[in-house]
C-alpha cells in the first residue's frame, strides 16, 4: 500500500451542509468529537476558511452534564483533556469558549450573539449528536460545514450504504486510503484575534463537582489529554506493535494499545495512529492486523451506526439473527442473570464476574473478553432485548470508551450477528456465534488473569475467585 504525503484539506473530507451568505463575526469551530488542538481536520478547516476570511477564530465546546449515561469517570476524562486543549489553542491564538447547558440552547444563543463568519462541526454518527446538529442547524443563518475527522476515509466517502461486514468495507477503504490515509499539516499561530471573548480558564475540578458523586469514579491507570495519548502511542509503537498480532488475544498480558478511551474522546486522530505505524520500521505482516483494527474494524462501526438509525435496538440486527432468536425466544435458560447481579459481578461464573470486576474498577475490559463478557450476558437473559439493553447500559456506564459506536457495533455483533454470519443452531443462541470458557481457557490462561485481577485488587463487593464452578 502507498500513502500520500500531501497536506491540503482534502475538499472530501467534509461537506457544506448549510449554504448562506458569511456573517460579519469570527470563524467557528464546535468541537465535540474531535478534542484536540493537533491532527484536527475540523480545527484546520476553520483556520482555512478564517485565513481566507481574514478573520478570528474561536472554538466552542458544548459542556452538558446530562449527556445519557456518563459518569464522573467519563466527565473527567473529558475534562482534563479539554483544559489541555484550552491552553494550547491559546498559544496558537485561539480562543476555546466554553459553553455549559444543553447545546440545543446554548449553541444557537451563542451563535445569534457574535454572527460568525461560518460554523464548522464534527461528525458524529450518534443519534444524540445527530438531534443536536440537527435542531441548531435549523437556526443557522450562516454557512455550516461538517468534518469528518475521525475516519480516516470520511465515512459518507467510503460507503453509500451500511455493509454487511468487514469483508465488504475493506475493499472500498483499501482503494481509498491512499488518497486519504495523510500526514497533518501543523496549526499555524492564528494572526487575528477576538477582543471581545477571552475564553475564561476552566478548571475540571469546579466542573467535576457538578456530577453525580454515585456513579463510576475515575481511573488513574490512564492519564488523560493529547499529550499522554502521544505518550502512549509512542510506547505502543516501540514496544508493543511488534508482539500485536500475538498479544492482543491474550488479557494476561499487555498486547493491545489501550488507546481506545483517547479516540472516543479525540484526544488521538486515528488517522495519525495509522500514519505512524504505516510510516513505521515494521513489516506489512506486523502492521496489518493492527492496521485492520484501527482501520476496517473502527470504521466499519461508524458504518453501521451512521447507516442504521436504531443502531441500539434488537431492530438494527440483521434478518437471519432476527428468526433465529424468535425460534429460540422459549428455550428454557438454566440460569438468569438480572442487571443487579450482573452489575455487582455476582454470577456463577468466575471468569465473567473477572470480566465484570475489570470493566467496572478498571474502565476498559480486554478486547477478547467484550465478546465473552457480551455473549454471556445473551444466554443468562430472557430475551435478546433484555440481553442487548442490559450489555449497552453496563458497557455505556463503566468503560471509559462506552458510549462510541465501536461499542454499539461490538455489542450488536457478539449478541445480534451484525457484520458476523450464521453459525450452528444451538439452545438460546440458535444461529449466533457462541463461546464458552473452555474456548476461552484454550486461548489464554484463564486462571492467570483471575489471579493477576486478585492482586491488583481487593476484590471487595465481588464473588469473584480463582477456581471454576461452571
Ligand atoms: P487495540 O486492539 O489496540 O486496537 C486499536 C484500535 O482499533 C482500538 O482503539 C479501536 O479503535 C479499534 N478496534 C479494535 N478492535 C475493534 C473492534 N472489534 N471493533 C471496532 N474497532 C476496533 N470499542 C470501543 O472503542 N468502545 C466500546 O465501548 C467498545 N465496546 C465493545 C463491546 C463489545 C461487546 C465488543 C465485542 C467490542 C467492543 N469494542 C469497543 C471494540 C474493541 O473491543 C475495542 O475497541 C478495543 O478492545 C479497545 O482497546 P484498544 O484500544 O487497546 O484496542
Ligand atoms: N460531547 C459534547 O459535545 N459535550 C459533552 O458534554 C459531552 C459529554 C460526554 C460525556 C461522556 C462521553 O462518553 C461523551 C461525551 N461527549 C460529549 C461526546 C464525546 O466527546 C464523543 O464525541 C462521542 O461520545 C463519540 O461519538
């Protein structure tokens, strides 16, 4: 595969979706998906066009504390990165205004009161940020352009359609990357500047104790904000991308990135990630299945998302995965699990309850266990949707890197078949890939990873041991 090296804004990344005439106030950017000042193809547009414009630029952050099933663990994620991204937009002479309340209200008031020049928005497959463009956009009096600066291959470019799977997207990404798979230009200091806001210094803590104090505390395994994401891809590309291809399977060792809770924030461009190892020392066969995650994988749940407006519901599943659960709706199911005993990690299975205890304490549960911690949850509940309800609130509210439509996809696929196929009918599963632990047990040592999970912890509120009741 070849990448290209050049440095404009590809006029393909993004598209006008309001046209007008330009109001007489500085150019601005809304960042919500993208948090970043470096790599930011939306920050980049806005800097173009208010070059182009000769004017200021300012960058709105929409800070709600209702967002669906966020906690303090996400807030101060999100926070803390964001005042980094705060004060280095003020080096580069831009001003990051924050506005506090539901963005339905506070964007089109903010907008009314300076008359930007434009507005330029991040893209965001997801039915809330969805409804939030939507309903501003119908205020807005000035051109408005959305950016795609999360795929790598804008997402609208690389299908017309939902796919099927993986094995239908990776063609059209393949034929497209080289065109979009770039470098960043840098962000130049910005020559004009707003007089009349200053972008007052927000401080997370302040904001912080505007959320709930009861739901999931943060973590202090991750350090969030740009600079700590760079931090880690540069330790991942030294030391762990050469052992990817074996490592990432195995929770009893650190084979994977990790950098999933700094791309649902943006704090990361997965495109310079891509870039990186793409421009890395390493061999295509070391490369690709990294590349196949962080590529095919990732985009193909925007995919699905942006395609499938019920992404979140048993609907969205495919045909076959929805007649075999109807033929098994009635098959009597040994064991029942309600979402308090799965949210305690209460269950006769040891190696679940693991599952549970790492996403619940930690905030990120190993890729190789979503499957199983998700498909676990389909054959201890009544129903699909029951299964599917429960698999979303759990993800949503404890993994720091919930609420993406990696999740969506990940969790649509492990309990409803999506971008997956039919496999052999079995009881409550029917046709949808199964797995169990002795699966599990021949891929990794399963005792291993309860016992390293013991020690990193006191286990309190958790039936969880070593040893195997199931
Ligand atoms: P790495 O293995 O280092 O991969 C690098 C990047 O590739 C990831 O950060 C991610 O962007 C992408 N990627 C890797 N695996 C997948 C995948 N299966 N699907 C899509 N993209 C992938 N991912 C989330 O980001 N948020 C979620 O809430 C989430 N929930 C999931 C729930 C279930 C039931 C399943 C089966 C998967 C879920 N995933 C989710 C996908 C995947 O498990 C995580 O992206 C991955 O484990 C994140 O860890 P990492 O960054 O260390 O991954
Ligand atoms: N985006 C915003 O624009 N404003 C918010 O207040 C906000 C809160 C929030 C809390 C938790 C979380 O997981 C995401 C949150 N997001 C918010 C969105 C987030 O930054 C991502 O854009 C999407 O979740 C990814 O699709």
């Amino acid at each position: 595969m070849t990448f290209s090296t050049h440095q404009d804004i590809d006029p393909a990344r993004y598209r006008l979706l309001w046209d007008a005439s330009e109001g007489s106030g500085p150019v601005i950017y809304w960042m919500s998906r993208e948090q970043r000042a470096r790599d930011n193809w939306g920050l980049f547009l806005a800097q173009q066009k208010a070059l182009e414009l000769k004017r200021p630029m300012v960058v709105v952050f929409c800070l709600t504390t209702e967002y669906p099933g966020a906690t303090r663990r996400h807030y101060g994620f999100l926070l803390r990165g964001l005042a980094q991204v705060q004060k280095d937009l003020a080096e580069h002479n831009i001003v990051l205004h924050l506005l506090q309340g539901d963005p339905e209200k506070t964007l089109p008031a903010f907008l009314e009161s300076i008359s930007p020049a434009l507005v330029v928005s991040d893209f965001d497959p997801l039915r809330i940020k969805l409804q939030w463009r939507n309903a501003i956009l119908a205020h807005s009096r000035t051109p408005w352009y959305e950016v795609d600066g999360h795929n790598i291959v804008p997402c609208w470019q690389a299908s017309p359609k939902r796919e099927y799977g993986a094995y239908t997207l990776r063609p059209k990404l393949k034929k497209l990357l080289p065109r979009f798979l770039t470098d960043f230009p840098p962000l130049a200091v910005h020559p004009y500047s707003i007089t009349e806001l200053t972008g007052k210094t927000f401080k997370p803590g302040i904001l912080l104790d505007q959320i709930q104090k009861s739901t999931a505390g943060e973590v202090n395994w991750i350090i969030p904000g740009e600079q700590a994401a760079r931090a880690m891809l540069a330790e991942f590309l030294e030391n762990r991308l050469e052992h990817y291809s074996i490592d990432r399977n195995n929770p009893c060792v650190n084979g994977q990135s990790d950098l999933s809770p700094y791309f649902h924030f943006g704090q990361l461009s997965p495109q310079r990630v891509a870039w990186e190892v793409s421009q890395s020392q390493y061999s295509p066969e070391t490369t690709e299945p990294f590349l196949e995650e962080l590529i095919v994988r990732r985009e193909l749940s925007d995919n699905f998302c942006f395609y499938t407006p019920d992404y979140d519901k048993v609907s969205a599943f495919p045909d076959w995965a929805l007649k075999t659960h109807d033929a098994h709706r009635q098959d009597t199911r040994p064991y029942l699990a309600d979402l308090a005993e799965l949210e305690k990690a209460a269950t006769p299975d040891h190696l679940w309850n693991g599952c549970q205890y790492q996403l619940r304490e930690h905030g990120k549960l190993h890729g190789y266990l979503r499957m199983y911690w998700a498909k676990k949850i389909l054959e201890w509940s009544q129903s699909p949707e029951e299964a599917l309800s429960n698999a979303i609130y759990l993800n949503d509210r404890y993994s720091l890197d919930g609420r993406d439509p990696n999740g969506y996809a990940g969790i649509a696929w492990s309990i409803g078949g999506v971008h997956d196929r039919p496999w052999f009918d079995r009881p409550i599963f029917g046709k949808i890939r199964y797995m169990n632990q002795n699966g599990c047990r021949r891929k990794f040592k399963v005792d291993l990873f309860l016992q390293n999970l013991l020690e990193k912890s006191m286990m309190q509120e958790t039936t969880l041991s070593i040893g195997d009741r199931q």
